[in-house]
C-alpha cells in the first residue's frame, strides 16, 4: 500500500495495517517506531538542465529558479522550505503538485525544476529522462521510520515485512538507488 504518512497513521491505528514506512512523523504514544534510513533529496531538472549525481549544488543556487513543489503542508515542502530559511533565501513556487509522477512529467515537459528523493526518480535519471543532483549547504534530509502499532503485538508477520523493507532499503542504498544513510533494523 502506497499512502501519505497521514493516512498510514490512521490505517495502523484503525488496525487496518500492521507495519509501515513513515516520513518525518510526530512521535506517538500509540506507535512503536524503529529508525529506517535519512533520505537525502535531490534537485531533479530535465535533461539540459545538465545535473548530475556526483555533482552538488549549493542550495542557495536556487533562488529565482522556477520550482516546483509539493504544498505548503506536504512534509516534504517543509523540509525544503526549512532549508530556504536556513540559507536566507525565497523560493519561487511556480506550481505545487503533491504527486511524484505529477512532478516528474512537469519537470520532463520543461516547466522547471523540483526537489524529491533519487530513488522514485533513479529509473529516469538512468534512462536520460531527468537528471539529479544533490543538494548542499545545507542537505535537505527526511528521516524514515518503520512504525508498529503500540496496542498490540506485532504479528510474526508484521516483523517479517519489516525485516524485508529493512532489507530492501539496505540493497537499494548499497546499490546508490536510495540515497541515504540506514539508521536501524526491524524488530
């Protein structure tokens, strides 16, 4: 199941699931959390833009460049916006879309440039789709968690699906597809 945090946390609550992968939560007394990995997030341009992975860009290069972003209250854009007010710079928001393949096809079409982790991304980068760079000065960074219901014991399959999305993060940030640094394991 792919959903935002927000609904995530209702489903666990609700029992409705068992185990999930959260961006950025509050903490809460009815979870049982376990840190995943610190995702780092890329500038993603279309093809001329020229990125490249093993090329940073200072953040404070985008001022005045054309972004776009998810809303104002995706955790995503807070974390951006963070690093704008870190840096002393505005950003120029030209349009918010809180879908990836909504970004992805404005950035591919030249509409400007966006700001999203590498690995939903890395099959387009790979194919000369888009290009991406990281960013510096400061990092934009978004921690993950895998998070268990605190009411009630994890199931043995629960624990199973969590060992495997540990295991999954682990291979694909050892293989650069995911970017970041793993920063515990399943219970």
């Amino acid at each position: 199941v792919s959903a935002y945090t927000g609904y995530l946390l209702d489903w666990l609550h609700r029992g409705e699931i068992d185990v999930a992968v959260l961006y950025d939560p509050r903490m809460a007394r009815s979870l049982r959390t376990r840190p995943l990995l610190l995702e780092n997030l890329f500038l993603i341009g279309p093809p001329d833009a020229g990125f490249s992975t093993v090329r940073a860009v200072p953040f404070a290069s985008l001022a005045g460049k054309r972004l776009l972003l998810p809303s104002v209250k995706h955790g995503l854009r807070i974390i951006v916006e963070r690093c704008a007010a870190e840096t002393g710079i505005t950003l120029d928001v030209g349009i918010e879309a809180d879908t990836y393949s909504v970004l992805k096809d404005l950035v591919r079409n030249g509409h400007g440039w966006t700001i999203l982790p590498l690995a939903p991304i890395h099959a387009d980068v790979a194919a000369g789709l888009l290009t991406a760079a990281p960013l510096i000065d400061p990092v934009p960074v978004r921690r993950l968690i895998l998070a268990y219901p605190a009411d009630r014991p994890a199931s043995r399959l629960a624990r199973f699906a969590g060992q495997a999305i540990e295991d999954t993060a682990r291979d694909l940030v050892e293989r650069a597809v995911w970017v970041g640094q793993l920063l515990g394991s399943a219970p």
